[in-house]
C-alpha cells in the first residue's frame, strides 16, 4: 500500500474564502434550521451512512483513498477511508451533544474544541460502525432524557463558527453529518 499524500496539518482550518464565510454567515445557516429537523437529518443520514458501510467490503471499509479538495473539509481530511469517517462522526457526535445537553442544563463546558484533536486515527473496523449507529439514532431519545431548560443563555465557541447555544451544537450535529456524507459518496465514488 501507498503511502497517503502530504496533506496540510490537521488543524489547518478550510482556505481563506471558505473561512471567512462561515464565519461571516455559518451561525445564521446553522439557526435557520428547527431542532426537531436537526435531529430527523441527524437520524436519517445516519442512517443511509450505516446501511453504505454495512454494504462494504472490508477492504473498502479500511483503505484510506484521496479525493478532491471539498468544500467544508479540511485538506488533512481528504485521505480517509470510510471507517475513519465514521469514526470521526462518533467522535465529534459525542462531544457536541455532550456540550449541548450541558449547555442546555446552565452547566459550562470547559472543553477546548479543536478541529485537530477530532480526527480518527484508522485502528478501528467494522466495530466503528454500530457504534456510529448507536450514538447517532439515539441521540433524540438521550437529548430528550437530558435536555435542560436553558438552551440560548450559556455559549461555547466553535473554532469555525464561533459562540454556539445547546440548541445551536445539536443543527451543527446535523450539518456536519450532511458534510460527511459527500465526503464518503466521493470517497466511494
């Protein structure tokens, strides 16, 4: 097997024009979409990304294969097989419905959010798969369990979008499955 291209460093961030646009305009993307719509989208992309990986070989599932500069996706991304996705998902999907449902219990969050610290490390197979399933259709039945009263007073900062409430992580929740998801069409492609 090929070493992967150099690509930037994880944590590089998205070009200038693609940067300054979320941050410009992101926040007001995320909030015009409903909570319960976010959590249908969080559902159901969910699903369709689990049933495609289900589908895979394992050889398809592990090997990491480069596609095309995206936008939304860092460059460090671009060479990930279809289990680093995944994996990626259920990382950041727990610690953005985490820090939602403690924001929306007044409760702060002291988590640094870094885009470098979020990416997959391609150990894992198959196992990777249930677990994404498990974290992202549970997710409205444990934010229901959970969810507090105060879901716009505390913030947390996203690194590209900026101050976020409990009710604004779960729609990037929902945003981030979306962006993936071509990531993993072009991955297969």
């Amino acid at each position: 097997m090929n070493p992967p291209p150099i690509t930037q460093a994880p944590g590089a961030g998205l070009p200038f024009p693609q940067s300054w646009f979320v941050r410009m305009f992101g926040r007001a993307m995320l909030r015009r979409r409903r909570l319960d719509d976010a959590l249908d989208d969080i559902e159901a992309i969910a699903l369709r990304l689990a049933t495609c990986a289900e589908a895979l070989t394992d050889e398809w599932l592990t090997t990491p294969r480069l596609i095309a500069p995206m936008r939304g996706l860092e460059d460090s991304s671009r060479c990930w097989s279809p289990v680093m996705v995944l994996e990626h998902l259920s990382i950041t999907g727990t610690a953005m419905l985490d820090m939602a449902l403690a924001l929306s219990q007044g409760q702060p969050v002291q988590l640094v959010v870094s885009t470098a610290s979020v990416k997959p490390r391609g150990e894992k197979g198959r196992e990777v798969i249930e677990e994404f399933r498990a974290l992202h259709l549970g997710a409205r039945a444990r934010l229901r369990e959970g969810w507090g009263a105060d879901t716009a007073g505390l913030l947390h900062p996203h690194p590209w979008f900026g101050l976020l409430n409990a009710t604004d992580w779960v729609r990037l929740t929902a945003f981030h499955l979306r962006l993936h998801e071509r990531q993993m069409t072009r991955i297969l492609a």
